[in-house]
C-alpha cells in the first residue's frame, strides 16, 4: 500500500531535508512539495492525497490555521521547531508531531503510525468492527492499544486511565468513556460503573457490588448491575 503525500515549509533547505527523509519511506509516494501553505491549499483542494508534512510557522498561514481549514481531511504529520504548538496540534488530531532536527528512527515510526491509521481507516465498516486494537492519543502521540492487553479503563473527568497486562504503568489520555464505549467491541469489554470499563476475560469474580480482576476490586455502579447479571448468564448469588 502506498501512501500519496505532499511536504510544506517555508524554509526551501528545510523542505529539501523533509523531502529527503520521505523518499527513504518505501510506501510513501511523494507527489509535490510546496514553500507558500496558499499552493499547497489549492493543490489539496483539488488532488487526492493521503499525507501531509507541514511546518507550522509559515507566513501567510501557520500550519494549524491549514489543517483547521479543511473540510475533509488527509492525514497530517507537524515537522516543526516550534514545541509549545504540540498540544494544539495533537487537538486537530494530527499523525505526529516531530521536532526538527529530525530523526531518520523518529520520522519512519511517524510515517508508520500513519500507515496503520490509514489502513484502519481505509477498511469497511464490517472489517473495522472486527479489528483488534485502536489507536489513543497520549503523550503527544498516537498509541497503539491491543485489546487483549487491555484490562480496564478507569475515568477521571476529562481524562482515561487504561491498566493493561503487560505493563504495570498505566496510558492516561484526554478523552470520554462515552467515546471508549463506541469504539470498544462489545463483546470484549463491559461498562460496570459510570468510571469503569473492564475486559469481560480479566473478571476473575463477582460479587453484588464488586468485580475482581484478580487481585483488583473495582466497584460496580446500580445502573450498570443489570448487563453485568446479563454477562453472567442471569445467575444471582
């Protein structure tokens, strides 16, 4: 699968490196590189393309202003010198967000993280229900959480906590239990409170008012008592 891709930035040597470390990318096609963000929003509006690599301080346009722009969406990638633009960028939900000077190791994990974004984003709506993992933005990046690796979710406000298996550090990411519900298979995971979501095969035991992961009690919420009795079969201690 290819990937068809444009590079933006101002500065013509830093677009030279940009372009540079795309050609090195085997599944990316590189069909254009821009210094003005006023061509490169003509060229988007009017060509397919999958990815963008952008600067962010630009005259004219910042990169945020570009992104922002657009009703329909490819897939962005910030290269940028500018750190304290991360967590707005991250809020348009773009790829990465990579500091120059850039990495060759760094810029192919960003260019790979797209890669699987735009597979999954590419398949039917019946191949995506049956997907194993989802991807979760946190710490400035887009992560890869499994579903087989993932034991609970624990809400705080505005924020998720997920404790998986493999790791006892757990992932905290800005986003909604009501969000994690919809793109969280049913089948796997049950919401037993209004601040916990658990994997149905990591329950080890029930009680009126508890689920134990082995050795973790969580809570279970009234409203919720009734599909976790549905889970159970119908069976009532």
């Amino acid at each position: 699968m290819m990937l068809k891709c444009i590079a933006l930035d101002d500065e013509p040597l830093a677009l030279e490196l940009l372009t540079d470390n795309i050609s090195g990318i085997s599944f990316l096609q590189l069909d254009a590189a821009f210094t003005k963000p006023g061509e490169a929003m003509q060229y988007l509006q009017n060509n397919p393309v999958d990815l963008v690599f952008l600067d962010i301080q630009m005259p004219g346009m910042t990169g945020l202003q570009l992104v922002s722009s657009l009703p329909q969406k490819p897939l962005f990638i910030f290269v940028t010198a500018y750190e304290q633009y991360a967590i707005q960028g991250f809020e348009l939900d773009v790829v990465d967000y990579l500091l120059k000077p850039v990495r060759r190791e760094r810029f192919a994990t960003a260019c790979e993280r797209a890669l699987e974004i735009f597979k999954v984003n590419s398949k039917p709506a019946s191949v995506v229900e049956e997907r194993t993992y989802l991807f979760i933005q946190a710490d400035y990046m887009m992560v890869r959480v499994n579903f087989e690796d993932l034991l609970w979710v624990e809400g705080h406000k505005d924020y998720m906590k997920f404790h998986f298996k493999t790791t006892q550090k757990p992932l905290v990411a800005r986003t909604s239990m009501k969000a994690l519900e919809d793109l969280l298979p049913e089948r796997l995971f049950i919401r037993i409170h209004k601040s916990h979501l658990v994997a149905k095969s990591a329950i080890t035991a029930i009680q009126k008012n508890a689920v134990f992961l082995n050795g973790t009690e969580l809570p279970v919420g009234e409203m919720y008592r009734e599909q976790l009795l549905a889970f159970m079969g119908g069976v009532r201690g």
